[in-house]
C-alpha cells in the first residue's frame, strides 16, 4: 500500500498504518517488498505478509509474557517457532501446539521426520504428524524440544497447547493472562 502497511497488532482489526507511525507500541519503520521492518519493545523484526504483529506482549526481560484476552474471550499472541514468526490462540484442551499445513510449510517443519497419527479434536478425529519444535518463542519465553502436531489441513491460528503452557505458572485476572517460565 505504498508507504502503509496493513498490521493487526496484539490479535485486533488490521489497520493502515504509516512510515514512522506508532501504534499500541509497534512502530512502522519500513515498506520492503512483501514485508514491513517493525520496531517492537525497542527490536527491529521483519514480518511478512500474513503476520502478526505483537506490542507488549514482547516481553521486558522479567521471564513473563501478559496476553490480552480479544472480544471473544480468546488470549492470541505471537509468537515464534523455529525463528519464524506464526499467531497463537491459547488452548488449555490442547495436549500440544497445534500447527496448520501451510503454517507448518512456511516455518520448514520436515513433516516426513515426524510419527504420523490420528488424534480427537472439537471437529472430530483428524491425521497429524507428531514432531518436536526445535524453539517456541512467546515475548521473552523461548523453550526448547516442544512437542507439536502439524494438522493435514490448514487452521488459522496455530494453537499453544499443554505442551508449552505445562511448563508456565498460568495467572488469570479477568481478561488477562500471565504466562511465567517455570523451567
């Protein structure tokens, strides 16, 4: 869009946003090609078309991550997997991350490595692949060797399953949750 780019910031409406614009901490700093140079939390970060942007959520190096719940009650961040940026809704009824097909296919996940399988889901039994994420990052948390699925067909947005939030001491004040390494 010229010298505008489209961000949903934080799981919100997209919203046109300027060169040098800031808006709910993220900061416009460039138009390159098919993606937009942010500035977050004080870090640049290129992001893609079909990206997140995330303001606060980036952390502030106290091992905590604070998510928003948006109007329909859900907690969505973005976060990381394997260094590439993928948005997250929150599911405590997930036993681990959760990833589309072409979510998978853009982060590189080797799918022909992992242990194929059938698991229960809310729409019924579905064929995934099992695999373990090399790093998940949300804001300042990054863990290692997480358990994942890649589902056989596309989903929008990824789920953060059992698999990383059994490792956070989970705190909710109304429509807000807290997230804090535990190990």
């Amino acid at each position: 869009m010229g010298s505008k780019a489209m961000l949903m910031i934080n799981g919100g409406e997209p919203q046109a946003v300027a060169i040098g614009q800031s808006l709910d901490g993220v900061k416009l700093i460039a138009i390159q090609g098919d993606q937009a140079i942010v500035e977050v939390g004080g870090k640049k970060r290129p992001l893609r078309i079909g990206q997140h942007a995330v303001g606060a959520n980036l952390g502030d190096g106290s091992g905590r991550v604070s998510l928003t719940a948006d109007a329909r009650g859900h907690f969505v961040t973005t976060g990381q997997v394997n260094g590439t940026s993928l948005s997250f809704m929150v599911d405590t009824g997930a036993t681990s991350i959760a990833i589309g097909a072409s979510d998978a296919r853009r982060i590189g996940l080797d799918t022909s490595r992992g242990e194929q399988g059938t698991v229960s889901t809310a729409n019924g039994r579905t064929t995934v692949t099992r695999l373990k994420l090399d790093t998940v990052r949300v804001g300042d948390i990054t863990l290692y060797n997480v358990d994942a699925v890649v589902m056989g067909h596309d989903m929008q947005p990824a789920l953060l399953g059992m698999s990383f939030l059994n490792r956070m001491e989970m705190q909710r004040d109304g429509g807000t949750m807290t997230l804090k390494k535990r190990f």
